[in-house]
C-alpha cells in the first residue's frame, strides 16, 4: 500500500508526541457506519504536524472502554475519544474514564442552561436522561456543543490530555477546528498553523512528479524537508523546513517555483478537489459547464453540484442510459448511435455536443463506458472498464477512450477524475491564452 | 450514539471467539482513505454471528507493527490483518510478524508461477521486489490471490490463527468471501450461514418498529433473540435463536409473520439498497423510471446506476440548476417558473412530469431544494434544508415538501433516500393491486 512517508510526522522543532484515537461504538465494529472520524480527525491532525500514532476502535461496553483507555493513557501524551457521550444508559464513557482518573463528575449548570436552551428551541423539556449530559469532570473543562445537546469535555492530567468529543459529525467537526485545535495549539502540542506548503498536482504520477520537482529540492539541501501523498488522481508534495530553517514565507516561494515548474500538472495549493478548481476557472472565464454521463450514473454532476455556488457555472447535467434517451434529450441522430454505437468515441462526442447545445452551455463533458458487470456489460472491443470521454470546448471536441481495471465504483471514480482532468486543463490553458491545444494522450478526431 | 445492541454478538451455541483486525497504514492515520476494510469485515464477521473485538490502525513502522501485534496475539483468538504485504521495502509486515511467531518465511514455488503468469498476462517480468511476495510462513498456508499479485497468509499457532489480507478492497474482499470465511467456519470460529434472519425495514423509527413486531415476538418467548440496528432510513431487525431453540426454517416463519405485518414498511429480507428493491420492483412490473434533480446533483441518478442491469428500468435522469435547463429539456413553462419559482410544490412537479414524458417512463422521481449554503441559497420560506420531492406515477402526480437539518451532505442522503421510499411504496402498492393511493404524508395537489 502507498505510504505517504514522513509527511505527518512533525518537524522536528515540535517535540514528538503521541496521539491516539479512540473510536467507540459496536455500529463501527459491525461494519453499519464508515469511521469518518478517523478520516476527519486523522487530516486535520496531519495538516498541524502531527500524525496519529494509533486509532482503536471499541464496543461500547464498559469494561472494554475502561481497558482501552487505561492502555491508551499510559502510552499516549493525548488522548481523543468519540461518541458515547449520548444521554441512555448505555453511554457510560464519561462515568468509565472518570473512574480510571480517579475524578468525580460535576454537575455543570452553565451546560444544563445550554441543555435547557436547545430543547426550548424545538419545544420540548429535557429529561434527567438528557441532563446527564451535563456533568464534567471535577477538575476539567466543558467544550460547548454549538450543534447538539452533549458538550465535549477537556481534561489535563498526569502530564497528558483527555478530550472527549461527541459521536455526529456535525456536532463533532466544527468543535474540533474551532475549540480542540487551537487549545492543543496554545500548548504546544500540534502546530499553530498548516505545518506544510502543500503544492497539488493531478494527472501525473508519483515518482514524475518527484523527478519534475527534484532540481528545485536539490538547490536547497537540507532546509527543506517534502514528502508525497497519492490519492485518486492527484498526488499532494507537502514541503516544510526542519527546525524551521526556512520561514513560512521562504517555503512559500519554494512552492511557487515548484507550482511554476509544473505548469498545466498544478491542480492547486492546499486541499481543494478538482471539481473545485475547474469551477474557479470557470467563473473566472465567465463560462458555463453541461455534463452528460451514462456509466458514472451522476457523479459527474455531484462532483460540481458539491462545489458551492454552482448554479453560477453548472447549465446542468443528463444521465441517460438509453439511445431513445441521448435522441430525445440531446438531439443525438439516430443513425449515429446505431453507426458507432453509444459507447464509442463519435457517441461521446455527439452526447457531449448535444449538451452544450440543449444547455447553453461552452463547455461540455461526456462520460459514456461500460463501469461494472451487470449496469451494461461491455462487448467485443469494448470489455468492462472501457470508457470514452468527450469534451466539447469553444474551439473544438474531442474524445478519448481510456481503460480501467478493477470492479464498478473504482472505475466510476477513476473516469470522473479523468473527465474533470481534461476539462481543468482545458480551462488552463485558456486561462494562459493558449487558445487552440490539444489534448494530450488517446486524441481522436 | 445508538447502539444495535447485541446484534453482533454471537448465539450462546457459539463459544465466544475474540477477534481483533489490525489495519495497517499511514494513509488510513493520515485521513486520505478511508478504513472500508473495517467496514467490510466488520459487516461480513457481523453476519456470521461476531462482532470485533477491537480494530486497530496503526503506521507501516515495523516497531509499531511489531509492538501492536505481540498485544493483540495476546488477547484475541482470531487476529486479522491487512496491508503491508506490497513489494516495496516499506511492506515489513510479513516479516516483522513472522519474526513475533518465531517462523521462518519460506519460498513458495507455487505463488512465484503465479506472480510470473499475473505479470505475463500485462506484458512484464517480475522483478526481485515482486518476488518477495511469493514467501510465505514455514508453518503456514499461501490463500491465492486472484485480483493481484500478493497472496494472502493464513497461520495457526499458539491454538490461534493469523489471517494476513492484502490491502486492495478488490483483491481483499473476495479473497475474504470465498477463502477465509470458509475456513473460519469449518474451525467453528463463525457460523456456517448466516447467524440471523434481517428483516429490513424503511420509512419508520425504530422505536416504532418495535412497537409493532412486539406481538409476534412476544408469542415466542426466550426462543428468540431480537437485535435492532438504525442506520440511514433504514431500521435492520435481526431475529436469531439463542442455543438453536429454533430451526432456521422456524425463524424463517417468524420473519415471515414480521414482514407480513409491517406491510410497505417492509422493506426486504437481508441487505438489498432501497434502490435495488424498487428496481426489482420496476422490472418485475416492466416499468421505466426518470428521475431528475437539482440540490441532490446526480446521486439519485447515481443510486439506481448502482443497481446491476440500470438500463433495463432506468429511463435516464436530469441534473438541472437554472431556469433555462428546466424549459429546455423538460418543456417546464417559463410562467410556472416564474408564478411559484423553481423551489416549490408547483416546480417538483412540472419537473417530474417534464421527464417522465421526454425520457418515455412510467414513472419519475423529482427532488429540488436547498442542500446547503453557496450551492443553492435558500430564501424566506424556504431555508436550508427545504427540499421538495415529486412523484409522477402512471396514475397522478404528488408533491411534498420536507426539512432536513445538517450539513449539506446530510441534507443530500436524507432527501435522496425520502425520495426512493416513497417510489418505493407506490410500487408496491401498485404490486399489491392498490391501483389508486395516496400519499402517507405531506400530500399536496
């Protein structure tokens, strides 16, 4: 598996220090919800230097909680746990790890307030079930929950730190950048900003993008410390300077050397999607975008329609599975589609064509293939994990048939990065005043 | 957070195994990718009548691997692993393991042909690097891996066993489905089929569901053992029998009963999507759908595309922001637009309407509203969270306005799965001979 190597590991001007995670809740061992709060927590983690030393994931069963965090407390400087914090029986993570730190819990009457003040606002009263939410640790701090009725809770002890953090992620996310961050940042226990430049690149791999990017690194030695991130698509080089031998500012230039050396390969700094960046390029050029799709079933469109504003950019989008479909919604000809086929290069360009038109739009992306077994089976030159995809641009449409290993949701996803790849570069070059270009690889017609 | 109580724990016949899954990698810790291993195996383990004891993520540092191994060894019977078993140096995992259990790896012929013939078939040779994948432990077993080149390992020791499983899903997930689920069973570490008959319902609460099959549990006494899991609009019943005091047949019989009794609440038997089951139900009635969307932006397309064989009842779908695209492509009179806006009652469905009659289908689903902040404001009466929903069916057309709270991402599933349950009653209704209905709840026009 790729390892993103050193890249969350702190500098070294940051004593190391070790965090763990604790996940509770058998909904998470019986495999009913994804542990997005290792994803979360982990990322946000990263960003300030530090990368999770273990996440453990438990029942919520008293006596495995008390287990875990025992080990958990003796081994680590910080220890995060989530959920459990709910108002049944069954939440008994408070009163557990109160009892291995030897404190009493409090009744905390500014959170009975709060309590109070959220049940109002829906109508209701609180029960006594609900106000065991108000209890905090004798000597701990309260978290208040801007989003929910449980507040997290803050306690230092033995040299360590215990945050506790309620199970929504609505409720957990906005109290871990806005309360967790800053006080373990006030300590000194992550950094105080993004411990990295982080320069995103799509469309190229790896070890290409390390061989572009090495001149620059060599020139200046050991000042710099980069490390690579592979993930669907794109791969992040995070560059930070150990023992703050660089400042902030240097780092900064040094990524836009890297950022200027990459041309058309830099999707961006810092962590947007590509969806993203494309729809900033679009609005910049006053440009609407239409997308049509058959085998990616809509996430094509999701992709943007994920970006905030996007009626300003996106004129729309059509699934369509049927001929009867791309000819009623999309004026496709008939003796086209029975010519070529649908999923053929001519039919992705006609499908993407017809959007533009019927949408008003000046660009357009068609994603048209054969993803999985079963939805519509591949045949002949066209096995499962075929794909075309068109763009119609101002100045011209092309299509490319690319092909995909692996079973149907990989395949979808590796389509829709490669569609909003080509537009993105599309968009950047006409943003650099190239006005006529070519596509890069698998150019048709 | 809710817990599904002892869904996961296994009958009182099965003697209590304690299972532990180590999930190794620094991009797991580093939040760019998501543990869908856990997810997996945790559902897969859970049908089989277990539930994890503990899943731990830790880094590809031998000494962490090294460390958390000797501990979970210790403590469990059954210890699972993924990843690490790649070519490169930092894949350490087999070694440091095999160094714990005091076992020499071995070269084993037989995966080196298999190694040589996967690399053949792409045109390569293996190089000495992709050859450390044909070792296996001395006293050991080699699972073939037929989606890659690292096998997996399987180890019985100390009365324990040690199951080492690539880290690709799509190499690990059949590999765990037909080889070590298998063997797991005929050691008596799981059951033999499935541990519960899971009644699964949609559209109602637990507590309510609870309410109404109390009777028909109540007749059978401690012979049964009820478990409830909540999860995404869908609330899972799982009947089993504690010291096999029922046949499988007679458990069969009580779900029966169940399902006959919650009517269209009944959602299926076992694990099918709510989309899956209203396709089923679209085919066997050899309906076509559309569906069209503005603030779910292609998921509920992309919902239905999921299903193996979407061409066969999926007429196509629409994502459309303006004005402009909901005239163009579904004939929506611009005065209708204007009269009531886009985000209404009146808008749902002239939408709907508008695709079901260019796209040719039977039926169409319409979702609009507002998801978030930025993609679509809300306004006055219709805040965040307003969404409205259509349907148009062969015999009318309805439309409802809900309100969800939450993050935008939220607000999406919600409205997503809203709109398929309520497809979903009509046709069942329309299975069960129900010509005329009416909506269960906020009917309009």
């Amino acid at each position: 598996m790729a390892s993103p190597g050193t890249s969350g590991t702190p500098p070294a001007s940051l004593h190391p220090i070790r965090y763990e995670l604790l996940t509770l809740g058998d909904e998470l061992l019986l495999g009913l919800t994804a542990n997005g709060h290792l994803t979360f927590i982990g990322a946000q983690l990263g960003r300030r230097g530090v990368m999770l030393g273990r996440n453990v994931t438990i029942t919520d069963e008293a006596e495995a909680i008390e287990r875990q965090f025992r080990e958990s407390w003796a081994a680590a400087d910080v220890v995060i746990t989530t959920g459990g914090l709910g108002p049944t029986c069954d939440d008994r993570t408070r009163e557990v790890l109160a009892a291995v730190l030897g404190q009493k819990l409090v009744f905390d009457p500014a959170t009975e307030k709060a309590i109070t003040e959220r049940f109002a606002q829906f109508g209701r009263v609180p029960t006594a079930n609900n106000l065991k939410q108000a209890y905090r640790f004798e000597r701990g701090e309260v978290l208040p929950n801007a989003n929910g009725t449980a507040p997290g809770l803050w306690v230092e002890q033995d040299g360590k730190i215990l945050c506790m953090l309620p199970g929504p992620p609505n409720e957990l996310q906005p109290m871990f950048i806005e309360q967790v961050i800053p006080r373990l940042a006030a300590r000194g226990l992550l950094l105080g900003r993004e411990a990295y430049v982080q320069i995103r690149s799509a469309g190229i791999g790896e070890s290409l993008l390390e061989t572009k990017l090495q001149p620059v690194f060599d020139r200046h030695g050991d000042a710099l410390s980069i490390a690579f991130c592979a993930h669907q698509g794109q791969v992040d080089c995070r560059v930070s300077s150990p023992q703050e031998k660089y400042s902030h500012a240097q780092i900064e230039a040094v990524a836009a050397e890297c950022a200027q050396l990459l041309g058309e390969d830099f999707l961006c700094y810092g962590h947007d999607s590509m969806a993203k960046v494309c729809a900033d390029l679009l609005r910049l050029q006053d440009k609407k975008l239409a997308v049509v799709e058959t085998a990616t079933g809509g996430l094509l469109a999701n992709a943007f329609t994920e970006v905030g504003g996007a009626c300003k950019f996106f004129a729309g989008g059509v699934v369509c599975c049927s001929n009867d479909a791309k000819m009623e919604l999309l004026d496709v000809p008939e003796c086209l589609l029975l010519q070529h086929g649908a999923v053929s290069a001519e039919g992705a360009v006609a499908i993407a064509t017809g959007a533009a038109e019927r949408l008003g739009a000046d660009y357009a992306l068609a994603v048209t293939g054969f993803a999985g077994a079963g939805a519509m089976e591949g045949a002949g030159a066209n096995p499962v994990g075929t794909m075309f995809i068109a763009l119609h641009a101002p100045h011209g449409v092309w299509s490319k048939k690319l092909s995909y290993p692996g079973p149907r949701q990989a395949v979808k996803s590796r389509a829709v990065n490669a569609a909003l790849d080509w537009l993105r570069r599309e968009l950047y070059r006409a943003q650099s005043g190239a006005a006529i270009s070519l596509p890069r690889t698998g150019a048709m017609q």
